[in-house]
C-alpha cells in the first residue's frame, strides 16, 4: 500500500455490439482487466463484474471499476465525465456515476 487513496468509479456502460466492432463474446464474470480512456489519455482498470455478471456484447450495465494506478486520475474522474473501454479497439462507451475514494 502506497498510502494514496484509491478511487472506485461506480459507472453505466454500453459494451458495443459485435456489428459496431464489439466484441465477439461476452465479457466472463470476474475481474476483467482493459483500458480506460478519458480525454485522449489510458488508463489500466479492471471492471468488477461479481455483481453485474457476464456482459454480453450491445448490453449495458452498471459496473464498478478499480485502477491500477488511480493517482493518475484523481481530480479528473467527476459525476458526469464520459469515457470508453479499450481492449485491443474500443469495446464500449460509459459515464461515471458517483467516484468513491477509500
């Protein structure tokens, strides 16, 4: 533990359907692990799936993310702010809902 806080985005995501260039299966129901991207700039996240479950492709979910190295994104992660998903091309599309830091 570093002593940094941490910071969870509690957001809604759409995955893209297959025919948007989405994936072709579903995301299985564990910690699945992509990048985040917001305003141009990645970021390492893991999707906490144990509660959503299995994400089919075109679905859409409220989903937790953790980050890897979450000070990068302090004071950039609001009510509001839009982001995508990136596993090798952009899977899905989201807005964060509430950022909780522990």
């Amino acid at each position: 533990m570093t002593g940094r806080p941490q910071i969870r985005a509690i957001t809604r995501i759409k995955l893209f359907a297959t025919e948007e260039g989405g994936r072709t299966i579903a995301i299985p129901q564990t910690v699945f692990r992509c990048l985040f991207e917001i305003e141009g700039e990645f970021f390492d996240c893991g999707l906490l799936l144990e509660e959503a479950g299995p994400l089919s492709p075109g679905q859409e979910a409220t989903v937790p993310i953790d980050f890897l190295r979450p000070w990068l994104l302090e004071g950039r992660l609001h009510c509001g702010t839009t982001f995508r998903l990136w596993d090798l091309r952009t899977i899905a599309e989201g807005i964060v809902l509430r950022v909780l830091k522990f």
